[in-house]
C-alpha cells in the first residue's frame, strides 16, 4: 500500500513539472502579445501567494467596480 501512495506522489509531482511548464508558456504568449499592444504598465505571472495578496488590495479599492472574489475562484 505504501509503494503504490508513493508511485501516485512521483507521478502526480511529474503531472505538476509537466503543467507548470504549460502555464509558464501561456504567461509569456500573453505577455508578448501585451508587450506589442504598449501596455508597458501590465505584467503576467503565474498565480502566486504574492498575487493572492495583491488580490486583498483590490477587495478595499475604490477604483473596483464590482463584486468579484478572486481569492474565492482559486
């Protein structure tokens, strides 16, 4: 039973390498494409605890417009 839990861990760790390395790519497709359109001010990563934090701001902007929790979709 032991081996097998470990098995999954080793393969689910290469599933996470594998879809980090997806995610990674989007992020710079996307932020070449923002790059050509001058939106120098706009900088994408992948999600981040540093951007869930970031996320805590806008709840208490002013500038928000709406009611959407991101914090709560992740």
């Amino acid at each position: 039973m032991t081996k097998k839990l470990y098995i999954m861990k080793l393969t689910h760790l290469d599933a996470e390498r594998r879809y980090n390395v997806l995610r990674e790519q989007a992020v710079r497709f996307a932020q070449n494409d923002l790059d050509t359109r001058n939106t120098d001010n706009l900088k994408l990563t992948t999600i981040t605890s540093a951007a869930l934090q970031e996320t805590r701001k806008w709840d208490l902007s002013s500038r928000r417009k709406g009611d959407y929790l991101f914090r709560e979709v992740i």
